[in-house]
C-alpha cells in the first residue's frame, strides 16, 4: 500500500503544483494522523461487532 506523505493544504498556492519532499517532522505528522485514524476504523469495527452480538 502507498501512503500519500503530504496534506493537500501542504501544497503550493499558486499553482497546481504538490511538493515533493517533506520533513522529517511532517512525515511524523502525517504518520501520526494515519494512526489516529486506523485507532478510529477499530474502534467503529469493535462497536459495530458488539452491536451484531447483542441483536441475536
């Protein structure tokens, strides 16, 4: 799986150019922010596995 290493708000302003390279700390950030979201994806699967289980 690729991962896209930049935000759109990242990119240049002035045209339609995206930036090719990040920081270190961005990349960090970016990664940070994937987590938090795959964190968010479980919590809804587990939710909706406890919901499947209590309507037997």
């Amino acid at each position: 799986m690729e991962m896209q290493m930049y935000d759109y708000d990242e990119s240049c302003n002035c045209c339609d150019m995206e930036r090719s390279f990040i920081t270190k700390d961005e990349r960090i950030s970016v990664l940070n922010k994937y987590k938090e979201q795959l964190e968010k994806e479980i919590k809804g699967v587990e939710e909706e596995i406890k919901s499947i289980k209590s309507d037997k």
